[in-house]
C-alpha cells in the first residue's frame, strides 16, 4: 500500500520526546526517517528508566517506531562528510537540540540552505528566537510553567501544577509535524525549503488558549461565572486555578461512584450541559427540579452547584463507573468513566481502532504503544519496533554510495 508521504526522506536529528514523537508521526504516514544517533550511546531515551536489562527502554522504543537508526559522530569531519551527503538528498532535517548546539556542530540554517535549498529545517526549543529566554534548555515540566498550564491547574488552594499529558513535549511534536507538512505543500509551489519553528512555550500556551480568554474577561468583569469560585469565593487579578471545572463555559465535575473509597479511581466526569437539564434532571429522577426556579437556568444552579454535584454523587453511590455511563449515556449526558492506563491498555475498542497496538521487538519480546489517533479512510497506518542502535547504519551508508571498505574505515575512525 503507498502512503501519502512514501519518498520523502527526514533526516530525524532528534532526542527525548518532542522532536521523536514529531518524526514517528511522519514515519507512520510513509516518510523515509532516519534516525541519527550518537554511536555508542545514541538517544539518551534509549537507557532511561529501563524495565529490561540491555534492551531498550520503553521511553525510546515507544516515541521512535517505524524509523531506521544511523550511529553518525557528526563533530567528526568524516561524520560530517556522511552529514552532507544525507543533507544533499534529503527533503526534512529535524532537530531539538539544545540552542546553538547545530550551529556549534557547523550546521547552521545558512549552511544547511546553501547545502540543499529544497530541504525543511524544522527545529523544536523550548521559548522562540529572539525570547529573552532563547538560551535556555528545556523539558516538558519546564514548559508547561512557562506556558501558562501549570498556573492554571490544579486545586485553588494548592500550588501550580502539572499535566501528566506531555503539553510541553509530543503537543509540540505535533505542532512541528503541521509546519512541517505546511513547509513541504509550500515548496511543491516554490520549489525551495524554509525553516520551521516551533517553540515548546508557544505549543502550551496555544493549548491554553482559552484561559487567555479568561483573562480578559476576569479584568474586564471582574469574576468569572463557571468557576468554582463563583459566587462564594474571591478573584485575584490573574486566572485562578478551576479544579475540576469545565474549561469551556459547561460545568462539570469529577464525581465518586461505587467503590471511591478503595479504588482511586472509581469515579466519573459529570458535565452539566445547559440545554440538557431536562434529560439530567430525568436521569437522576429528579423530575422537580426542571421547572423549579432554583435550577432550571445555569445562572440559578451556580450558586449551589456544589449541591448538585452532591446529589448526583448519592445517586451515583450504587453505580460503578461503568454502569453509570451506561446509565447517563441513554439521556445524551457527556460524560466518561475516569480510565486507568490498566483500563486503557486492554480496553478492546482501542485495541480494534489501532489506537493501542502491540509491536514486536528484536529484543523486548512485544511491546505495547500507542498507534496512530489520526485515522484516515484509504490508510492503516502500521506501527513497526522501533531501531536497535545502528540497526541501519550500513543499509543508509550503502544508499548513499560507501563502499564496504569505506563504511569499515568510518567505523575504524569511530565516526558511525
Ligand atoms: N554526534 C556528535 N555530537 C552530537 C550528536 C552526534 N550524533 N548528537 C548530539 N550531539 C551533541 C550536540 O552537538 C551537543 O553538543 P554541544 O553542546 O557540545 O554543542 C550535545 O550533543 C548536547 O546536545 P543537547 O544540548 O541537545 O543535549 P542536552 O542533553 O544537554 O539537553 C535538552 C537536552 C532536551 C534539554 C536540550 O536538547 C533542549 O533544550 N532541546 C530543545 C528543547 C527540547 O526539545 N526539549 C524537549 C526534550 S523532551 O522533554
């Protein structure tokens, strides 16, 4: 079967999680991604948090499948020699190094242009260029305060807080992924590469976008309606943290079912939808509450929202997570059982989707992943292991004209 990006070749200079989880995307929709490596050590992702000695972590095998692996000591001069003559055939470089660290290697946007005018530099850094923090290092945490997530959750009464959903890292993979199959319709028309950019705090805040809005509305009005604050509680002049709250204008909640007490997660999302009181009210067979005047508008439920939350809960009391949504789901009421990794990972509808796969490996024996979540009607995308260290070294060499004497000499210069 051809896949939509079949002949285009990346160049996948790229470690942890952001840039990784950018190029896998690419891979799984058809391009050529070859994955350069330190020789040696290769990504650091490779012996982070291990589960099996001398096999690949799961942090590596999980963020690089479908690309090949190519050990190239690019500080070298033969390393860099390989380097080029990769650059000269390929459509994308792909980088998340440290600032400067290509331009200190010798491969700067100027150099990389003059080498191949048709190639996409796309890079990943945790603030943009020019930001007076543009010489910083970054991790996913890092971001995520920086970019207005953790200000913005959590509980009120404790402190900033981080997503366990990678915000700072894959969601800036995905933006890079956009830019950069934007860059490459962009140069059918032009015929010439350009740079692509993407800075880890700008990828959270686009996320964050609607508590921009919030702060708008809290400085023009002065409080804002659908946050558990309201009525009761004070507003500061900045966004306060919502707990649980619904983000978009729709209350909502997380509310215990049978067997809270014992099980950390047995409870589910409860979203209060304003045209859909009716159905709410009759679910809960609470059928006098729907024209009483102290719930039938959002505005008059606010005040005591708390209350109702409370009484869903004692209906919920006798229900498991599951059999509630069962329940909920009849009357149109969006809400979810709230899912364990465990639940999610054997969960048979995502297994069918291809949204939870299981991929074999040289080494690990199977592994599980996540598949594509884009799902396309003329394409599967086919999740395949991820490299051994260097598994590809010889193959890309061979490709791109070494001779078996010479690739011998290369690896005599420890250069790959
Ligand atoms: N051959 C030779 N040298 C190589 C090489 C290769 N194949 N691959 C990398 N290197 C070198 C780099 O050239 C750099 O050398 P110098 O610093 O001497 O110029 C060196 O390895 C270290 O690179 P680094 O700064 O990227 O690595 P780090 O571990 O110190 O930092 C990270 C890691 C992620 C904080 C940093 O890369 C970064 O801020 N990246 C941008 C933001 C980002 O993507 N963060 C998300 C990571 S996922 O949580």
């Amino acid at each position: 079967m051809t896949k939509p990006l079949d002949g285009i070749k990346i160049i996948d200079f790229t470690h942890v999680q952001a840039g990784p989880a950018c190029t896998q995307l690419l891979a799984w929709f058809g391009a050529d991604v070859i994955k350069v490596e330190r020789p040696g050590s290769g990504d650091v992702t490779r012996n982070q948090l291990r589960d099996i000695p001398d096999a690949d972590a799961l942090y590596f095998t999980m963020l690089n499948s479908n690309k090949k692996s190519l050990t190239l000591d690019t500080k070298k001069p033969e390393g860099k020699e390989v380097l080029e003559k990769l650059i000269r055939e390929s459509d994308v470089l792909v980088e998340n190094f440290g600032p400067g660290a290509l331009d200190r290697m010798g491969f700067s946007w100027e150099r990389l242009n003059e080498l191949n005018p048709k190639m996409i530099v796309a890079s990943v850094k945790g603030f943009s260029d020019g930001h007076h923090y543009d010489d910083l290092k970054v991790y996913e945490n890092v971001a995520q305060c920086a970019g207005g997530a953790a200000s913005t959750t959590g509980f009120w009464d404790g402190p900033p807080t981080i997503s366990a959903a990678a915000l700072g890292d894959s969601n800036t993979g995905m933006h890079l992924a956009i830019g950069i199959l934007t860059a490459l319709l962009g140069r059918d028309k032009t015929g010439k590469g350009q740079k692509v950019a993407v800075s880890m705090q700008d990828s959270v805040l686009n996320l964050c976008r609607v508590k921009l809005r919030d702060q708008q509305r809290l400085e023009r009005v002065g409080y804002l309606e659908e946050y558990p604050q309201y009525p009761h509680g004070e507003f500061g002049d900045v966004v306060p943290r919502g707990g649980n709250a619904g983000g978009g204008g729709q209350p909502g909640w997380v509310l215990k079912c049978k067997g809270w007490e014992t099980d950390s997660n047995a409870y589910i999302y409860f979203t209060i939808q304003g045209h859909a009181w009716e159905p709410i009210c009759k679910a809960l067979g609470k059928p006098e509450w729907i024209d009483d005047p102290a719930y039938r508008t959002a505005e008059a439920r606010q005040p005591h929202i708390f209350e109702i939350f409370k009484t869903i809960e004692t209906w919920l009391a006798d229900k498991t997570k599951f059999e509630a949504v069962d329940i909920l789901r009849k009357f149109d009421i969006p809400c979810a059982p709230v899912l364990t990794m465990k639940e999610l990972a054997n969960d048979p509808s995502l297994r069918a989707s291809g949204t939870i796969v299981e991929v074999p490996h040289k080494k690990r024996g199977s592994y599980l992943t996540v598949g594509s979540p884009i799902k396309f009607s003329d394409m599967k995308p086919e999740v395949t292991a991820s490299p051994l260290l260097g598994e590809h070294t010889d193959e890309v060499l061979a490709s791109l004209g070494y001779s078996k004497q010479e690739i011998f000499n290369l690896r005599e210069a420890k250069a790959v």
